[in-house]
C-alpha cells in the first residue's frame, strides 16, 4: 500500500467519523465471516484450523464473498510463483495452508489481483465500527440528557458543541482499537483474522502512522475546545487506552486491571466528562466539573452507573469467542480461567437484570409523575421502562440458542449486545 501524506490521512480521518451512523448497519460485523480466513504476506490464502462452524450458514451473499476471496487469494499465489512452501507457524499460532489456484472463478470474481479495496474501507474496518459508532452516539444523547429544555437541547450552541466533541471522541477512538490491533497481530491472526492488519490488507507502517495522527489530532482538538470535561475524556481514555495494549504495561494480560480500563473509560469516563462537557459549553456552568457533576446531577451518576456495568458486560463477553488465541499468548481473560460457559451465564444474567431494574424503577417513576399531572414527564419514563424491559427480555431471549463454546454463535450474540447499547444510547435522553 503506498504511503499516504498525513494531510490526506487526517482527511478521511474526520469524513470516517461524520459517516460512522450511516454506515452502521452494513459493517457492524466483520466483512469476511467464518470459516476465519486471511491473507499472509505473499499471497497464500490460510484458513484457521480452530473455527469450523458458519457464522451465518444461510447466507448466500457471503458464501459468494467468501469464494471471491478464495479466488483472487489463489490467483495472487499463482502468479507470484509456481510453487511456495506453507507458511510456517508465528508464535505458537498456527494456521493451516491452503492453495486453490485451480479452482475455477465464482459468479461475479475477476481473475485479476489489480483490483484493490480503498484505503478509506480499509480505514473503516481499523475503527472496529462496532466501536465507534457507540461513541458517536454517546456524545449527542449525553448532551440532550444535559440540556434542561427542549430550546436548549435543539439549540446551535448545543450542536457546536456536540459536534466539536464527537470528532475528537471518534478519532480517539480509533487510536485505541488502532493501537491494539497493532499490539494484537499474531492474538488476531487466530481470534480475528478478518481484521485489516491480520488478512495484510493494512503495513505495519500506515497502521502506525494512522494512529500517531488519530492521536494527536484528538488531543490538539480537545485542548483548542478548552472544557475541562472534555479534556478528561480525551486524556483518560488515551491513557487507559495506552496502558491496555502497550508494554510494559499491557493490562489486558490481568483480567480484572483489564475489565476496568472498559469499564471506566464506557462508564465515567465517556458519560460523566461528556455530560460536564455539555453543562458548560453550552449552559456555561463555572462548576460543571467532571467530578462535581457526578456528585451532584443524578442524571449524570445514573447514567454513568448504568453505563459502567454495561461496559462490564462487553469487556467480559468480548473474550468470551477469543480464547484459543488468547490461551495461546499467555493472555488470562476471566473467560480462559474460569471458563466461557461460566463467563456468557453471568454476564447475560448481569445484563438482562440490569435493564429490568431499570425498567421496575422508571415504571414507579412514571406513576409518580402521573400523580403529579406531569404526564409529559410521565410518557418519557414509560418510554425507557418499556424500551428497558423489552431489552432485558431481548438479551435472555437471544441466549437461548447461543453454544458458549461455539465462538460463532458468541460473536453474533456480542454484537447483538452492542446494538442493545446503540438503543440504550438512543432512549437515554427520555431518562428524566
């Protein structure tokens, strides 16, 4: 891939966080599904001898997808040499070789390797969509939640500064999945191949290169903008972010300094600091301090709580199909200690009786109000106890068919969790 100029980079940097909702839906999920495939560096198709099931068996777009890549994988070998040796295991994370030169194209591939994915795809699935998107949702909802009126909340005051915090967030964002990815090559060459570093579509170099940018540009922007809650969330994240993925310190290989990093930066970090943001950006409130908001507003405490224990469930969960390669590089998750069927049982049963105590509070809000004649404030409570128990309900019910050990079923299970997290986002401002 040629190097591309940093102004360029920082281009599509800022167009990827301003497309990240529309694109939501179509990338929530890894474009190349199970079988787990990737490409080495010269070409060679290999396939992951730890996966065997179908993430989505019926599907026949990417059974077609999937041949493609066969495809072009087997015409890029051929035309590179007659004959190469089967790449040899990295780090004890083997991978079986496969060569398919012979097999004639599927419907729809080209025999030819000239054509090439656009960086900015490429760029995009380094994100990790999934991601980013639930921080480009945060930041609007925690503002409306701040705004004490609807003039306030629909106000251009409220929209500058909503904006000015969201592209900082998602470029922030995507220095911390950038870096582990980095970090991670040879862990995501069984867990996750599909990932741009692991299938060779991203170098070392322009992987590097993306995050130092992504960094200093989030940053440089969070100090022009001068709220100290915003500055809190750029930095705490960054440095949680950092001592996650980087040696020496590495917290991902302890399982509990691991669950914190998640838990603090989707918790306090991005719910309280972005809510202070929201008080004095726009309602220009002297002690709209991180800390002071969260012993002070009950809505910003709450938030955060609700926000904190959720981020425990993706921290623990997300681990949960990941624990070949992560047993394999001496990475100890909850899941590779105490079990994946231990881990997926407890964080369900966390999750669905969170959203129902939830649901049980507002619902004896709502009468509340409703004694009160605010029925304005009524219908709003109502509105997240009926969207909260509809998610419980949603969290168990999706269980039922899940294999703990099948790693396929896990992943679709864990990204259905995240759509319930974009929801939880979304109904948050009608939480009064």
């Amino acid at each position: 891939m040629k190097a591309l100029g940093w102004a360029q980079v920082l281009s599509i940097l800022a167009s990827l966080t301003i497309s990240a909702s529309a694109f939501s839906v179509l990338h929530s999920t890894p474009t190349f599904a199970t079988p787990r495939q990737m490409l080495s560096t010269n070409g060679v198709l290999r396939i992951s001898p730890f996966v065997i099931s179908n993430r989505n068996p019926s599907g026949e777009q990417q059974l077609q997808q999937r041949s493609r890549l066969l495809y072009m994988s087997a015409s890029s070998s051929s035309s590179s040499s007659s004959s190469s040796s089967p790449p040899s295991s990295n780090s004890g994370l083997s991978s079986s070789a496969s060569s398919a030169a012979d097999l004639p194209p599927p419907n729809g591939a080209v025999a030819s390797t000239s054509q090439k994915i656009p960086f900015y795809m490429i760029l995009w699935k380094f994100s990790r969509p999934h991601t980013i998107i639930g921080s480009a949702l945060a930041i609007p909802s925690l503002h409306l939640l701040a705004s004490p009126t609807l003039g306030i909340a629909l106000s251009l005051p409220n929209l500058v500064a909503c904006v000015g915090a969201m592209i900082p967030a998602c470029l922030m964002n995507l220095y911390i999945t950038g870096l582990n990815q980095i970090t991670d090559v040879e862990i995501d060459k069984v867990n996750k191949p599909y990932l741009p570093i692991a299938a060779g579509l991203l170098n070392m170099k322009d992987a590097i290169v993306t995050v130092v940018l992504a960094l200093v540009a989030s940053l440089v922007m969070g100090l022009s903008y001068g709220t100290q809650g915003l500055n809190v969330a750029l930095w705490g994240s960054a440095v949680l972010g950092t001592t996650y993925s980087l040696e020496p310190f590495r917290l991902k290989r302890f399982p509990a300094l691991a669950a914190f990093c998640i838990v603090a930066v989707r918790g306090a970090i991005i719910n309280a600091s972005f809510y202070a943001h929201a008080k004095a950006a726009v309602l220009g409130s002297p002690g709209a301090t991180v800390l002071g908001c969260l012993a002070t507003d009950r809505a910003c405490f709450l938030s955060s709580l609700f926000f904190g224990v959720f981020g425990l469930v993706i921290a623990l969960m997300k681990d949960v199909p990941d624990v070949v390669g992560d047993r394999l590089a001496n990475v100890n998750t909850f899941s590779v200690r105490l079990g994946q069927a231990q881990v997926f049982t407890g964080m369900r049963r966390l999750l669905s009786g969170l959203f129902w105590g939830v649901s049980a509070t507002f619902v004896n809000q709502a009468i509340r109000a409703v004694s009160n004649n605010s029925m304005l404030l009524a219908a709003c409570r109502l509105v997240t106890a009926a969207a909260s128990a509809w998610a419980g309900w949603s969290v168990r019910q999706q269980s039922q068919s899940v294999n703990p050990e099948d790693n396929d079923q896990v992943y679709s299970y864990y990204m259905h969790l995240w759509k319930l997290f974009y929801m939880s986002y979304l109904v948050l401002p009608f939480a009064r």
